[in-house]
C-alpha cells in the first residue's frame, strides 16, 4: 500500500479535493470536510473516520491506534499499512468518504451526487495542482 493507491481511490468519489496541510500531510476532503490523511513520509501513517461500534475494536487492533486530536470524533491512525489488504483499505477508506458524506446537508450531498465526471475531474486538476505548487519543507540540518 502506498500514497498513489490512496490517492487514486479517493479521486474516483465525486468532490473529493487534495490538499497539503501542516507541512507534511496530505488530505483528502468532501466539501472541505476531511476525510483521510496520510503522511507523506514512507512507510505512511493514514487516517480516517471509522463507525463508532467500530472504533473501540480498531484503536487497539495491531497497526492502529486512535488518530491523535481526532479519536473524539472516532478516527483512527494506521500506524502500519502492511497490516490491511487491499480490499480493507478500499472498504475503510470508502466509508469514511461515505460516513462524513452524510454529515453534509443534503443540498450539497445531491450535489455531489448528480456531478458531472468532467466537473469531478476538473476539481481534482485544480487540487492535484493547488498541491504541487505547495512549497516543499526544507530537509532539517544536523547539528
């Protein structure tokens, strides 16, 4: 598993933009709303909102812990990608694009639903270059 397999999923949602938060993060967002947040660094660390009957189980399964200043609102942090498969990762990443997808009114949620392929595909332009103009943080010295 690594970054372009998530990116890639998540750009076949309708809305879904990507952005470069806190210097290193990439984040995935509905409607300006995150959805997924991966670090950038290898081997990455994702996280995602989870279903609250699933959380508990999840936060403590090997490889997960609850996601740092998210675990309130039930996410969780994969702190080893080799830990799910394929199919898991699809299922657990759908559904949190899904589950914060139904916490937007529901105007904007038949929005997204009724978008065009061609509008989805020029937001994900405009993001994918929004990102790749972020400026990249600057290596730390040793000392």
């Amino acid at each position: 598993m690594n970054i372009d397999f998530i990116e890639k999923l998540c750009n076949t949602w309708p809305g879904v933009t990507t952005d470069v938060k806190w210097g290193n993060d990439l984040v995935f967002s509905v409607a300006e709303k995150m959805f997924c947040v991966s670090s950038m660094e290898q081997p990455p660390r994702i996280a995602f909102k989870v279903k609250d009957e699933e959380f508990e189980e999840l936060s403590v399964r090997d490889g997960f812990q609850p996601a740092p200043y998210m675990a309130r609102s039930k996410w969780v942090l994969v702190t080893n990608p080799g830990k799910l498969n394929r199919k898991e990762w699809e299922d657990f990443v759908q559904q949190s694009y899904e589950l914060v997808k139904a916490k937007l009114p529901k105007k904007l949620q038949e929005t997204l639903n009724r978008k065009s392929p061609a509008a989805s595909q020029k937001a994900k332009e405009a993001s994918n270059a929004k990102r790749k103009s972020q400026p990249k943080k600057p290596a730390k010295k040793n000392k």
